[in-house]
C-alpha cells in the first residue's frame, strides 16, 4: 500500500515508521528541504511544499490512504487559521480522487466543557479556546468535503494531550527548579502517550469505520496536580506549586472535561501500552534525554 502523510512530526513520523516497516511505500508532505533529506534517511519519500501555498502541493501521488496530521507551528510566519483551516482547505482542493481513505487529526480541544463533566463523540461541541474553534472549523471543512459514503471514506481521530519521549523536557526542567506552575491544579487533564497515539492511527487505517469521529485519550483523566506531583516525584523535584491567578497556555480557568476512549477501545479492539500516566510518565522520562 502508498500512504501520503501531511504534517510528518512527533507523531506522523512513528506512524510512517510503522508503516515503513511493514512493509508499505510512505510519501510524506515537507516545508523544507532539511526536513526532506531526513525523511528519505528514513525511508520517506519527500515532497517539498507548503500547504499554505495551494501552488506548491498542485503534485501529489496517488495513494491508498492520506493522514492529515499538521499541527500549528508558532515559527511559521502564519496565523493558526492560515495553518490549520486554510492549509486543508488547499490540501482538500488538490487531492482530489487521489486517495481511498482519508485520516484527519483533530484535537479534544473541540470541547469547551468545564465543569468537570464526562465528554465522548457524541457531546456538544462548543469550543472556548482559539484552538478548539480551528479544529472543529477544519472537521467541518473535512465533512463537507466528505458528504456521503459514496465518496472516499474519511476518519476523524480527537487526540488529547500527546506526551512521550523528549516532550517532557521543558516541563522536567521547570519542575526540577522548582518553578511555580500557572493555573489551577484541580482542573482536569485527558493525555495520552505518543505510542498509543500511533496504535491509534493505526487501528484505524487497518479496521476503523469511514465517516467515523473517534476520542483518542488513555483510560483515566488526571487533575494537575496529581500529572506535576508524580513528574516531580520521577525526577526528584519539589512539589508543585501553582498560581491559580495565572492563566495557563493551555487555559484551566474551569474544571475542564473529561474525556472518554470507550468507542475506540470497544469498535477497534483499541489496547493501550500506556493505560494511564503511572506507566506513561516513567517510560517516557526513562527515553528523555534530561539535563
């Protein structure tokens, strides 16, 4: 099988790995030419092109199925909605009948919950934060481009908060400083390890349901304070200390949600290496590179 990847970073690029070595032929979307001759030392097919530039991706190879995985770069030069709404709009206007299966990686943050309540693919999606409203702008655009199931089949996976092996770094740096942490510490946070991110995406290229929406979280939220408590206790920091005053990046001015894996768990026989992050955190600081 060919798989065209668009947005080949921290996950994009285990799961290429994975489908690498399984045998199968990967093309994956690049901006720079750095970028290109590290995907082919890998076993990546480049293509150079900006999706933000609908001249630039006008060649593209036919494949059996497209995983749409960009994230939004600060260091781009573009705007969140340049980058995560117009960059498909452009992708979805090239690829045409290039594809068979189409897999978009959405975000949790299209839930605006915060009050602590339990949420899964059938909740109200209401998003509060800029990112969240990108994200659920970029699924419709991805359902109006998918109308039916006479067209090529596409999936929508919600990832949470994705951590894992070097995404910890800034975080155990802080923590071992003894760094205050802004926001609320009884405010939920829905994880899940890069890992289980990648068998995610898997299980649903090989089995999932077309014109599907799945959660992809591990199987237990956590508060704050419990995620900084244990990582300052793995890496021998002193116990977090946060100012409820301070805005987060990533907003806790509420409970927040929580969210539920159960349809994936249940419709794609989904088992997770790193159920929960007392396995998460420990593998993941044991493959970091600390200071």
């Amino acid at each position: 099988m060919q798989f065209l990847i668009f947005g080949c970073g921290y996950v994009g690029r285990r799961v290429a790995s994975a489908w690498i070595g399984a045998g199968h032929e990967v093309f994956a979307v690049t901006r720079t030419q750095k970028n290109a001759d590290l995907f082919r030392q890998s076993g990546i097919q480049p293509i150079v092109a900006d999706i933000c530039n609908v001249d630039s991706i006008a060649l593209l190879p036919v494949v059996d199925v497209v995983l749409y995985a960009v994230g939004f770069d600060q260091h781009s030069g573009r705007s969140r909605e340049e980058v995560t709404c117009g960059g498909l709009r452009n992708v979805l206007s090239r690829i045409n009948s290039r594809f068979t299966r189409f897999i978009y990686i959405s975000s949790t943050s299209v839930f605006g919950q915060s009050l602590g309540e339990w949420v899964d693919e059938s909740s109200e999606c209401n998003p509060t934060q800029p990112g969240g409203r990108n994200c659920i702008e970029a699924e419709r655009l991805v359902w109006e481009y998918f109308p039916n199931r006479d067209t090529p089949g596409a999936t929508v996976l919600r990832f949470a908060g994705i951590y894992g092996p070097e995404r910890l770094l800034s975080r155990v740096e802080s923590i071992k400083a003894g760094m205050s942490v802004a926001g609320r510490g009884d405010s939920w946070l829905n994880l899940i390890h890069v890992d289980d991110a990648v068998s995610a995406v898997l299980a649903c290229e090989k089995i999932g349901s077309p014109f599907e929406t799945y959660v992809v979280a591990d199987d237990r939220p956590v508060l704050r304070s419990e995620y900084y408590g244990l990582l300052a206790e793995l890496v021998g920091g002193p116990a977090p200390i946060f100012k409820p005053d301070e805005a987060s990046a990533r907003g806790s001015g509420g409970l927040n949600k929580r969210c539920s894996n159960k349809k994936l768990r249940e419709q794609l026989n989904w088992v997770l290496a790193f159920p929960t992050i007392e396995m998460g955190l420990p593998a993941s600081i044991k493959s970091t590179t600390l200071p």
